[in-house]
C-alpha cells in the first residue's frame, strides 16, 4: 500500500553524511524520484557547509578533512561555491529548491555548543556571501 498522500520527498545531502555521493550523484537520484513519483516536490531539505576550519575562531565542531571536498576549503567563499553548485544541481535535476540547515549558528553564551562553522555569518554576527545561494535559478550563471 504505501503512503500515497504527501507533498513533497526531502533529502538531506552533508559531505560529511555523504562522502561518496557526489554532487552529480545528487542530481542523479533527484531525476529517479521525479520519475518514479511524478508531481511530487522533490527538495533538498537540510545541507551545510563550513566557511572556517579555525578552531582559534570558536568554530565548534571544526570540520575535518571528511567534511570538505577537495574544491571547496573551508573558506567563506568555499562555502558560497560548494551552495552555489549544489543549488544548481539540484534545480537542473528538477528538484524544487535547497535548504540550509541552522544558519544562524554564532557562537555566544547562550550557543555554547552550535556548529558555528557551518553558519551563514561569521563570528561578528555579519552575514556571509554563501547566503546568495538563495538567488541561484537553474541556467543561470
């Protein structure tokens, strides 16, 4: 029987959850699902990506060379080309759009344990490039 009533099928996609999938891996799978269950929304519903590597920056859980792709340092523009590609990926394979999972991750007394590495602003609080992924349309360079 199976559950037939449902809006949309969301995928989580980390690198370091994933370290074999590819990005075109990910296109690959959202194509299958679009065929498989045609008229369902098919998102990327949480990913994250790290800008900083620095563990003198208070970037809780640091990433390690398992969380990062050999194209995409742990830099703040790293993380805005890694969301960018991704972003295009998933809409070109025909999916609905891409979540950030919890990018508001700074670190202060109240967020002593986050995952400051992965958020969309730096330790300041001031909003980093990567959040623009946002803007990405499928085509567009």
């Amino acid at each position: 029987a199976g559950i037939k009533d449902y809006d949309m099928i969301g995928i989580s996609y980390y690198v370091y959850h994933n370290s074999t999938a590819s990005m075109k891996d990910l296109g690959d799978v959202i194509r299958r699902l679009r065929k498989t269950y045609p008229g369902k929304a098919v998102m990327v519903v949480e990913t994250g990506y790290p800008w900083t590597s620095d563990p003198d920056r208070m970037a809780h859980s640091n990433p390690n060379s398992d969380d990062l792709l050999p194209d995409y340092p742990a830099t703040p523009d790293g993380q805005k080309r890694y969301l960018f590609d991704l972003a295009r990926t998933v809409l070109e394979a025909g999916g609905d759009g891409l979540n950030y999972w919890a990018p508001d991750q700074i670190p202060n007394k109240c967020n002593v344990r986050g995952n400051t590495a992965y958020s969309l602003f730096d330790l300041d609080g001031k909003v980093l490039p990567g959040i623009d992924f946002m803007k990405v349309r499928a085509g567009a360079q």
